[in-house]
C-alpha cells in the first residue's frame, strides 16, 4: 500500500494489542509509537486498567499525552496530572454489585481514587498485580466502602465459568451499568455513560482533532466502540471475532508486532 492513512491520533489498547503475552512493550512497538509522535501523531493510550497501571507503560514509551484509563471512566494527562473527565459507578449500584459479588462467593476488585481494594489477598488479586503492577488493599468487608463511587469494578473468575456470569450481569443491570469482558477470566462494571469509543470521542473534541483522523488498534470485546469510534480501526489477529468483522484491517498477533507492522504499512 502506497497511499497512507491520514493520522491526527492514534489510540492504541494495551493488552493483546500493545503488549505482547507477557504484558511487555517490545522495542519494535515502542520505536513505532516513538515515530509517530515525532510525525505530529498524538498517541492515546486506552485501556480498561486503571491509570496508575497505564502511566509507566505511558512513561517507558515517553508519551506527554492523556491516558484514557477505566475502559473510559477516566481521562486523565500522563504528565500534569490534569483529569479531563471521571465517570464513575454511581454508589447505589456498586452496592448492588459489591452485595452480588459477595453473597455468591466472587472475587471483586473495587477501583476507587485510582486504589485498588478487595476483600482479601487470594490467587486473584495475585494475578491482577502480576498482570498490572498494581498491589491490592485488603479491607475483609467490602461493605465497608457503602456510598462510595467507584471508578471500576472488576470480577475475576475462571474463564471456563465467566459466559454464564456474565449473561446473568449483563440482563440484570441492563441501562444500569455498562458491563463487558475485557479478559478471559475479567467482567467490568462502569457508568452506563462510559466505553472507549465515547471517551476517544470526548478527547478529539478537547484537542479540535476530526475522528475521521483517528486510527485505533484493538483485540478484545470492549475494544468495538473505540473501533467503530474511530475513522480507521485496526484489530489484530489474535483479537476476537467481533473485533474482527468491524475492523478496516487485520495486522499480525501481539506477540508479532503486529502494531509496529500497522504503523509502517498504513500510516508513516
């Protein structure tokens, strides 16, 4: 391909797309990124961790742009710190969702001022940590933060058993909550008013950006509005088959970097 795409931003999801199987930036995707920048591309981060989870990866890549963390409940600058917008769970429902968890036996990350607490240390709250860097706050009760709204909530459960929890969740907080799957073994809960694709929106109109000059790369379910948001979407070849059928182009798996191949191919 010859003709390039034009590009103003670029919004890139971070696991199984950014980040290979072990949750790593390769020197190829980071050297990619780095061009673009030096093109006059904004590059975006989006992703459903929590901000201080997405800020390093930010910092390694040496980004001084907005993140956008929470699956789009939060947009906050990588540098200054400034919060563009904050959407969170409004408290009656994460009380329902906290009461849900705990009367049948699941574990429940709860997300709150960019702090993560559960109600105990487990295998769990382990893999999280492993897979985001970031250390859980064990408070034995959750019922503890009653009346507080939570930027995210999170199950984590075998993925062999999440289908029917998360058909169950989804038609019982339906117009509630905005509920999906991010991972295998994660269901996330956040404002009915949050997704990528509405948060990426909100940001080109900060920084006067048409979306029609917005590429965005993406692999798992919550990654269709960001997609379907942007002029250009971009899933990669392991990501699932929604992501798949609404993306203008496949490129190679994470671990191949297939954003890297992307970026060289289609835009600089």
């Amino acid at each position: 391909m010859n003709k390039k795409i034009p590009c103003q931003m670029a919004a890139f999801d971070l696991d199984g797309t950014l980040l290979d199987s072990h949750h790593n930036v390769s020197p190829q995707n980071c050297d990619a990124l780095q061009q673009l920048t030096a093109n006059g591309v904004m590059v975006v981060l989006v992703s459903g961790r929590m901000h201080r989870s997405i800020k390093p990866i930010s910092d390694q890549i040496g980004l001084q742009n907005p993140i956008i963390s929470y699956n789009g409940g939060m947009v906050k600058h990588a540098v200054s710190e400034e919060v563009y917008h904050h959407t969170p769970v409004p408290a009656e429902y994460a009380k329902t969702v906290v009461n849900d968890c705990i009367e049948q036996g699941l574990h429940l990350n709860y997300c709150l001022d960019d702090e993560l607490f559960v109600s105990e240390k487990n295998n769990w709250s382990e893999l999280y940590e492993e897979r985001t860097g970031v250390p859980a706050t064990a408070i034995g009760n959750l019922r503890n933060l009653d009346g507080k709204t939570p930027t995210k909530l999170l199950i984590i459960h075998p993925a062999e058993e999440l289908q029917q929890y998360l058909t169950r969740f989804k038609a019982e907080y339906a117009k509630k909550l905005y509920v999906t799957q991010t991972q295998p073994e994660y269901i996330e809960f956040m404002n009915p008013d949050v997704s990528k694709g509405m948060a990426l929106t909100a940001l080109t109109k900060q920084f006067d950006i048409p979306l029609a000059s917005v590429v965005a790369f993406g692999d798992s379910y919550n990654d269709e509005s960001l997609l379907r948001t942007a002029g250009y979407g971009i899933a990669m070849e392991n990501a699932v088959p929604p992501i798949k059928s609404c993306a203008d182009y496949i490129t190679a798996t994470n671990d191949e970097n297939g954003v890297a191949k992307a970026i060289y191919k289609l835009i600089i």
